[in-house]
C-alpha cells in the first residue's frame, strides 16, 4: 500500500468536477526548488517551466537554489529557468553574475556564464530594454548572442504591419532557399514575439492568419509560414485557436506538429483539455502521444483527472508510459499507486524508458513527501548512479551557436 504524508491540509484540492483528487498545492513544489537533491530541484522547476507558467516568485528560488548549492551545480537548473518569468530584481542578479570574471577555457565556467546569458537573453523585452546599454557594456555576455539579443530588441519595437511584411519577405527567402538557417529560425521567433504584443487589436487577424495557412491551396509563401502563425496563435494564447492546434498535432510537417504542441500549452486552459478529451476515444497511438505531452505540461484539477483516467483506461503499452509522465508531472497522490504499479509490471528487466519512469516517480514522490514499499531502495539506486546520467558532463554549450548552422529542409 502506498503511504500518504500529507505535509500540508489543503493538499486536497478540489477539481471542480468529479469530487476531489489529491494534487499538491504549487506552494510545496516551489518549495522544493530549495531541495538538497538536485534532481529534485530540477523536477519542481519543470513544473513551472514547462507550462511557461507567468508566476514571478519562482525564479527567486531559483536564484536562492544557485546561492546556496553552488554555481558548480547550478548549469541544469539555470537551462530550466529560461522559460520562467523574470523581475527587476532578477535581472539584477543575472547582470551581477556576468560582472564577474569567467576563464572561457574551463568549460564548467563557462557553460555557467552562458547559461545566465541565456536565461537574460530570454527575459521579458520590457525588462531588457532600459538595460540594453548596460548589457551591451558587459564584457562576460558572450558573443555568438549579442547580435540576436540586438535584434530581438529590435524587431520588440515594430508595429504589426512590419511585422506581417518581414514574416512574408522571410518566408519567401527561406521556400526559395528550401531550408532554415538558424539565423531565418531566431528572426523568425523575433518577429512572431513582436507580433503577439499586439494580441488586444490582433487577436481577430492572426486567428483568420492561422486558418488560411490551413487551407489547401493557400499561397505558398503562406503555407510555409504555418509553424510561424501556429506559434503566433500560442504566444497570444488565442483560445479560439485550441481546435486547429489540437487537429495539428499529428501534422504531416513535424514543426507545424511541435508548434501545436508549445502553443497548447501556453494558452494552457481547460479548453485545451476537454478538446484534447473529445479527440481521445478515436485517436490513433501518433495522437495520443501527442496529446500526452500536452497534458503533462498543462496543470488543472481537470488536466490532473483527465490525464489519470486515460492511463488507467490505456492499453497501449508506449502511449501509457507517456501518460504515466503525464500523471506524475501533476503531482498527484492518487495517480502514485497506478504508475508503481506499472513500473512493479515491466519487471525484473526494466527497458530505458521504463526505468526513466521509475526515476520520475521517485523524485515526484520526493516532492509530495509520498513514501511506498519500494521508495528507499529506488531513491538510493537514483542517487547512486546520478538519476541515470552517471558521470555524464555536459558538453560546451558555445558549441551550439554557430550563426548559420541549417537545419532539416522542409518540404
């Protein structure tokens, strides 16, 4: 049996729909950021990170997490923290960070001064634009990111109709070309960031943008451009957009397909999840899979129940075990006893994927203050051999950014 330690009295929340499930109140996962095990950290951090949640309390902890574990273990939970929302006194902190002397030579050091960058690089525009002289005269902000950080600024401060022209004239370029270099794929995300600041007047347009690039016939340039609108549609969290995102996540065009993706999670409402449930009775295992990625980022009493229900219907074995990340990702007591028992079933010999999921059921279960028979032995075997990296380093992440790497052609 599995034994609840409920740390907190209003631990059971309720859904609002069928009675009450146990879901742990974000309070305690914000909490756990500060977690001695840094595995542990870095699950309550993807909590936040992966719904691109809007709260402002989170990086703080995170900030306190690198101050008090040390920067030689802060580069994972600093690549975490780039979709978190930033402050003033955040962005502080970061531009105090890359006042001090790194040796570009010592990789660690290094991939520490690039992941605070990048975690800058990605704060709000509003917060980054008094600061951008200050930013320019920091000699530790690295190089390869300057340009873009420059562009992104720029392109912040068009208005709309600029917006549409560049997004034409890049498409244009690019369908010529038959391919993305990173540089078209960073304007690209510039442009489309310019352009949801405009979701009061646009809302309206982009929507009818987005259902255009869906027809068949539509203009080439236009039809080259649905990754772009699908982003656009998920950045101003258009909810009128959650059936053409939900019908395109199984796109012929992979990055039409991951666009969905991201932009259902961003508009992230229960809207997504009762069309998401609609869908499921018929929906093939490419779908379902799909569907559970959704599920695992968005977090409601009814994403919580829904994404618990399919796993205990689920016979498909694959699209189980991505329901079962769905489950634990929403921090559910109820939904601890279902996936133990699935990890108890692949028995003795447990393949890649099974085992990641006995991983994340202990560090969930560490988050929630959950025990059951087996927890002991798992969490030591986790921590023993690194939570299945081992003595993996990371590699340097300057590597990364050369200006004009291509990427996979498009048809």
């Amino acid at each position: 049996m599995v034994r609840y330690l409920a740390r907190d009295p209003q631990w059971r929340i309720a859904t609002g729909h069928k009675g009450e499930i146990m879901r742990l109140p974000e309070s305690i996962i914000q909490a756990s950021i500060l977690h001695p095990e840094e595995e542990i950290r870095l699950a309550a951090v993807a909590f936040f990170s992966g719904s691109h949640s809007s709260s402002e309390t989170v990086m703080p902890r995170v900030v306190r997490a690198v101050e008090r574990y040390g920067r030689n273990k802060a580069f994972r939970i600093l690549r975490s923290a780039e979709r978190l929302r930033q402050t003033e006194a955040t962005v502080d902190w970061l531009l105090g960070e890359l006042r001090r002397a790194y040796a570009a030579d010592e990789r660690d050091e290094d991939n520490y001064r690039y992941a605070i960058a990048l975690v800058l690089f990605r704060a709000e525009p509003e917060l980054l634009q008094p600061r951008r002289g200050e930013i320019a005269a920091l000699p530790m902000f690295p190089a390869p990111l300057r340009a873009a950080f420059d562009e992104r600024l720029e392109w912040f401060r068009r208005d709309w109709e600029q917006g549409c022209a560049a997004l034409e004239a890049l498409a244009g370029q690019s369908l010529r070309k038959g391919r993305l270099t990173a540089s078209d794929a960073r304007r690209a995300d510039c442009i489309v960031e310019s352009l949801a600041r405009h979701a009061a007047t646009k809302a309206a347009t982009a929507l009818d943008l987005l259902r255009r690039s869906q027809q068949a016939g539509c203009a080439a340039w236009l039809r080259w451009c649905r990754p772009w609108i699908m982003s656009l549609a998920g950045a101003m969290r258009l909810d009128a957009a959650v059936p053409l995102a939900v019908t395109s996540l199984c796109d012929d065009d992979l990055n039409v397909a991951d666009e969905s993706t991201t932009a259902l999670v961003k508009i992230g409402n229960d809207a997504v999840v009762r069309a998401i449930a609609a869908c499921w009775p018929s929906a093939d295992a490419g779908f379902r899979a799909a569907a559970s990625d959704v599920l695992e980022h968005i977090h409601s009493g009814l994403c919580g129940e829904t994404a618990l229900k399919f796993f205990t219907a689920e016979e498909d074995r694959e699209t189980k075990l991505c329901l079962a990340h769905a489950v634990l990702s929403q921090f559910l007591s109820d939904g601890v006893e279902p996936v133990r028992q699935l990890v108890l079933a692949e028995g003795a010999e447990v393949p890649p994927n099974g085992l990641d999921i006995r991983r994340r059921l202990v560090a969930s279960c560490a988050v929630m203050g959950v025990s059951f028979p087996e927890f002991a032995a798992w969490y030591a075997e986790a921590v023993a051999d690194n939570w299945g990296l081992g003595n993996y380093r990371p590699h340097r992440v300057a590597d990364d950014l050369p200006p004009h790497r291509p990427e996979p052609k498009r048809s």
